[in-house]
C-alpha cells in the first residue's frame, strides 16, 4: 500500500531523546510501508554511529532518501528531489548524499553515473553496511552495496520509532517476494522472500505495547505465506509458525493491543487466518486484498494465480466469516493487451466486491519485469488514464456509500491524536480502518484510549461523530 499523504514524509528526532549525538542525517521516505518501517531499522543503526535525526535537511551531514521504484513516477520524484539537494550540497560540499530502497537496488552503481551528487547507493538488504559505507565516502570515495540476502531480516534491530504518535507502529514479519507478478519489480528489487523470527516478531510487539503504543500492523509484501522454522538449539526446540498462528501470538500479548497486517494476496489468505481473525476482538476487522484485475486472461498474464472467480469467493468468505470486516484493494487499468470488455470485468468485480477503499494505477512498465521482457505495453496512455478514471469514479462511489452506511451506527476507537484540522477533535480508527474525527469534550482521554463514537455524518474518507458514554 502506497500512503500518498506520507509520501516524502521526513522522519524527526523524537521528543526528550537522551542520546547526544556528534553528527545530523535527515531521512525522507517514498513507496511502501515496508520503506517507511525499513527507515526506522536504518534510523537505528545510524544512532548507534553517533548520528541524530534532524527534519532539516539544510542542517545534515548525512541525507538519505529511502526509494521506490513501483512507478516510473515514483522514481521521477525521486529525481526531482535530488536536484532540489543539489544547491544545499555546493554550499556545504562535506554533506553526503545516499540513496536507499528499491530504486538503488534497481539502478545499482549505474545511480552514481546519473546522478552526480549521489555519495551512496544501499538496496534494502545491505543497511548493516551503512556505517562502513559512510566511511568510505567520508574519505571521498563513492560507495555502493547492492548485494542481496538470502536470510537478512533485520531481526535483532530494534527500529527507533522517529516521528512516532506513540500509539501505532510498523513491524516487519517478513521480507522480499516470491511471487513473481509480471508488473512488479519488487522481487527483483527485494529479493527472495524470507520470514523472520516469531519470537522476535512478538516481542518487538511487547515492548511497543509496554512503551504505550496501542496497535501494530504486521508488514510484508504477502504476510499469508509467512512462514518460520526456528532452528533446533538445547533451549529450544524446532518448531514451524504460520501467519495465523502468528496473528494469534501477537493477540495473546493484550486485549488492548490492536493489529493489522498488509498485504494479503488472494491466493493465500486462508480459512485459518480468517477464523483467527473472528476470535479476537483486537485483530483487527480489515483486510487490503489487491485484486489488481477483474479479468482472468488479464489475472494470468499479470501471473497472479487466481481467477476472477477465486477472487470474488474470497471475499464472499470472508464476508461469510466476518460481515463487518472492511475491505480494500488495489487496481491497475490498461495492463499489456487489456481489452475494454476486460476492463469492464474489472469494473464489475468492483461492483461485485464493494471495496471501502482502494489504491488505484495505471500501469508502468519497470524495466527489467516479466512483463517488460515478454509483452508489449501496448494500451495508450489515453485510454490506460480515461480507463483509470472510470475505475476512481466507480470507486468513489463506492466509497461513500461505504461511508454513509456507518451514520448512526457506533465504533469502537483508538484515538491517535489531534485531528488534522482542529486540537479541539480528536482523531483515530475503528477496526474497519476508517477514518473517526469527533470533539474531545472534556472527556479527559488521551492519545492510546480506547472509546466509543456514534457516528453522525460522513464524507467518502472521514466519519464524523460523538463519544458516547
Ligand atoms: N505485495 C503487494 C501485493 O501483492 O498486492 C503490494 C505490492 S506493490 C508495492 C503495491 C501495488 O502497486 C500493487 O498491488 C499494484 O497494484 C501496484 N503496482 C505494482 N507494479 C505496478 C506497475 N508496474 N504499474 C502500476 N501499478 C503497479
Ligand atoms: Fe509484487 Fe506480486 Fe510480490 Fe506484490 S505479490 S510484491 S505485486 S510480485
């Protein structure tokens, strides 16, 4: 899921940090969630070198920019930013500059040709080598690692939560994808898919917890076929842990411990998971199932592995096993040989599906993909873009009829702050993942308190309401 609001966010110091530290870096961070949490982890291993967070880059002496490469236009911006760094840098030319991410990954050394003010160039398994790196180009030599791990989890890291609410956090359970899906360069830019440790998953997830955070969302590119087998040592034996019986540890920690996860691939997501789900009341009642295509010819070229049909039956059960749950997905109009009656299958599965939300694309072929080397991106850009209008404005609808069908009824929130537009509401989320913005009163709550809201009135993205005594 690609948040467009915390696109470019810059991560800052946290409030009341005891560390002292000698030198600044700044971060900013594009894509994913998985970049944004992978920041935290680089945020880490560059405080135990001495450097501090600063939000302003004029300040750094290291500036990082944490890179997506899902889009042409995701890399673009990237550009555009290193070209708006370029001036700060011939006034203070000790600053350096790395690159991180997918997109480093992607273009490799061939990054440092391009783009001259690059110092350093790290893909997302080679963050332990930053300190060393930084050296190097301390001593004015350009410095890449690239290499990917087949076992890099980032395990033992323990993330710093810059910038933090303190209520809600990311934590990886895994990395990298096996999927293969023919648009999709993250497998060639985050390698092989590997699970990391349950222990350590669940208790990072503790000490969120003992620390106030009140939810965690479970990261990885397919967290269904999370799957660990811990070795065999004298204090512990061998045993395996799925996604499911992973959600259920993490609910075990406290009942007033809330969890997420992204993302679900349709052909994973099991019974089991769903069951898990039901049984606990602080998992929560959403799932993002990226259905991508409405077309089963277009499903198989795009190497999905499922049908429309698959896909419409999973959600039926999961309607079937949780008719509360929220539900979004992500779509992709004009994929290589898309035909208007294909895309209107994809409208279809939308009317079908009823998504509370959904991230919507057209497509870009990425240099290097199973789709760039086999097929011809042969739709025009005119139609990919009055196809993905038609597709948003579908959706749209959808969205508000999703949202206007909770007036009157009450949640369950977990207030995370101060509303956007005014300190006098509160902001927070049902377990659907909606959006709740409702006055504070004199209730005497406070950021991490659970509280029930009746809902009045509703945009497409917002529930507005009251506390309900
Ligand atoms: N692993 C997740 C999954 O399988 O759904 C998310 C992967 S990706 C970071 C997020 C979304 O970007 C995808 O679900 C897809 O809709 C979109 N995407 C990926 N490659 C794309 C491309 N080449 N052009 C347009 N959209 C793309
Ligand atoms: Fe890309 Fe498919 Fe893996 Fe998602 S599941 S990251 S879309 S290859």
């Amino acid at each position: 899921m690609v948040e467009e609001s915390r696109q470019g966010e810059a991560y800052a110091p946290f409030a009341g940090d005891p560390n002292e530290f000698h030198k600044k870096f700044y971060i900013e961070s594009y894509g994913c969630q998985m970049n944004f949490s992978d920041s935290e982890i680089v945020a880490s291993i560059l405080n135990e070198e001495g450097f501090g967070a600063t939000r302003n880059f004029e300040d750094a002496d290291l500036v990082l920019l944490n890179t997506c490469s899902i889009r042409e236009k995701a890399e673009q911006t990237v550009r555009n930013r290193l070209h708006a760094f370029r001036k700060v840098k011939e006034n203070n030319p000790g600053m350096l500059i790395g690159v991180l991410g997918c997109m480093a990954e992607r273009l490799k050394a061939k990054f440092l040709e391009e783009e001259k003010l690059v110092d350093i160039v790290v893909g997302p398994d080679a963050y332990r080598s930053l300190p060393g790196l930084i050296t190097e180009a301390e001593g004015g030599q350009k410095s890449v690692n690239v290499l990917l791990s087949r076992d890099e989890t980032y395990a033992d890291i323990s993330p710093v939560r810059l910038d933090s609410n303190g209520v809600t956090a990311f934590v990886s359970i895994m990395r990298g994808c096996n999927n293969m899906c023919t648009f999709c360069v993250v497998p060639f830019t985050r390698g092989r898919e590997r699970s990391r440790d349950a222990e350590s998953i669940v208790s990072e997830c503790r000490d969120l917890f003992n620390r106030g955070f009140r939810e965690v969302t479970l990261l990885g590119q397919n967290v269904d076929s999370y799957y660990f087998t811990s070795p065999f040592t004298d204090s512990r034996e061998a045993e395996t842990v799925n996604f499911a019986q992973l959600l259920e540890r993490v609910a075990h920690i406290s009942p007033l411990l809330r969890i997420r996860f992204s993302t679900s691939h349709p052909k994973d997501i099991t019974d089991d998971v769903l069951y898990t789900m039901a049984k606990y009341h602080n998992i929560c009642k959403y799932i993002h199932l990226p259905v991508q295509s409405g077309n089963t010819r277009i499903l198989q070229l795009m190497n999905r592995t499922y049908t429309r049909e698959w896909y419409l039956n999973k959600v039926k059960r999961i309607r079937e096993i949780m008719p509360d749950c929220g539900l979004s997905t992500d779509v992709i109009s004009g994929f290589c040989t898309e035909t208007e009656e294909d895309h209107l299958d994809t409208l279809s599965v939308m009317e079908h599906s009823r998504f509370d939300m959904a991230y919507m694309f057209s497509y870009s072929e990425r240099p290097g993909t199973l789709a760039a080397r086999r097929y011809t991106d042969d739709i025009p850009e005119d139609v990919k873009k009055r196809r993905l209008e038609e597709i948003i404005k579908l959706q749209n609808g959808h969205s508000r009829d999703s949202y206007k069908n909770d007036v009157g009824k009450t949640f369950e929130v977990l207030i995370e702050g101060d509303s956007k537009r005014s300190d006098k509401d509160w902001y927070g989320r049902n377990t659907q993942n909606k959006v709740v913005v409702f006055p504070k009163k004199d209730a005497g709550l406070k950021k991490g308190d659970y509280v029930h809201v009746l809902i009045n009135t509703a945009t497409s993205a917002t529930l507005i309401g009251e506390i309900i005594v």
